[in-house]
C-alpha cells in the first residue's frame, strides 16, 4: 500500500486506540493516537488542557496537528471522538484519506464510559454519580451532533458486538477494497 491515510472516527470508547494499531499492523502501516500525539506536544493529558486551557485551545491544537500528520504517507490515524465534527478537519481527512467509522450503540457506549474520569464531556457525570438515563441522555445529544460526519465516512463498522480480531479483519478487506477501487 503506498500513499495511505486511514482515518478512524466514532464515539468515545468505540474502540479507535484499540483497533488502530492492531489495523495498522495487519496493514503494514504506521500509528498514530491524535490524543497522544496532543498530550506529548502540550506535555499535559487532555483532561487537564481541557481544565486549564479550555475545549476551544484543546480543538486548536488538534486541528494543527491532524494537518501535520496528515502530510504523511501510509498512516493510520485513531482520532479524538470530537475530531471529525471540524468542517476544516472532515475535508482534510475527506480529501486526504479514507475515514473508517466505528459504530456503537448507546447502551453499550453507557457501559463503556459509566465509570471513567478520563472523558472531560462525561466526568461530571460520573464523578457526581449521575442516573444512567443523564448519561445516556448527553451519548444521545453528542452522536446526533456528530453523527452528521460520522455517518459520512467511506467505512461504517458496526462494532457492537463484534470481537476486536473479527473487527480488524472486517477493516482491512474493505479499506483495501476501497483504496483498489482508487488506484
């Protein structure tokens, strides 16, 4: 594969740090983490850009380094769940690469984020113990926001209830499909 860009999108705690490298060893490709590729530049976790620096630097800063990562050839890149929701981010990947979308119900996203205090859109809730319907009330407010872009993507994989190997094997056939349908 010469001249690859994957981008992979989905909600928080869809499994995009999972799959991604797993993906880009099946592929051959080299990894990236937006996340962490934040966190080194700004040597702070995202909680804590989020806490001192706000969502708008936060969004700043990812957008910058999206743009210089995306210069590169034959990459996976696992995104921010909010990455894609940037006109300017979503053309960039457009046109740049090829978006991989992993989809994840509500109820099973609950389950996933019901006890992290990692996630700055969700910490209050969990730290202040919050009702599982608050919960699922705000998953449901931010995917219809960002299910705009997300649904836009040239891969949709539902990842509800699949296995992660199933998952990467899924990927891989039809992003290789999608490129050779390019070339």
């Amino acid at each position: 594969m010469s001249d690859k860009r994957i981008f992979i999108t989905g909600f928080m705690t869809s499994g995009k740090s999972t799959i991604g490298p797993i993906l880009a060893n099946v592929l051959g490709l080299d990894y990236y983490d937006l996340d962490k590729e934040i966190e080194k530049q700004e040597k702070m976790s995202v909680v804590e850009i989020f806490e001192m620096k706000g969502e708008k630097y936060f969004r700043e800063v990812e957008s910058k380094i999206l743009k210089d990562l995306s210069q590169k050839n034959n990459i996976i890149i696992s995104l921010g769940g909010g990455t894609i929701t940037s006109e300017e981010n979503f053309d960039l990947m457009k046109r740049s690469g090829k978006i991989v979308y992993l989809k994840v119900s509500p109820s099973n996203l609950y389950k996933r984020l019901k006890n992290k205090i990692d996630r700055p859109i969700f910490r209050d809730l969990v730290l202040n113990d919050k009702p599982q319907e608050d919960f699922i009330q705000r998953i449901k407010e931010l995917l219809d926001k960002r299910s705009v872009y997300y649904e836009k993507a040239d891969l949709i994989i539902d990842t509800d209830n699949s296995p992660v190997g199933i998952t990467v094997d899924k990927i891989a056939k039809k992003i290789l499909g999608l490129f050779n349908e390019k070339d």
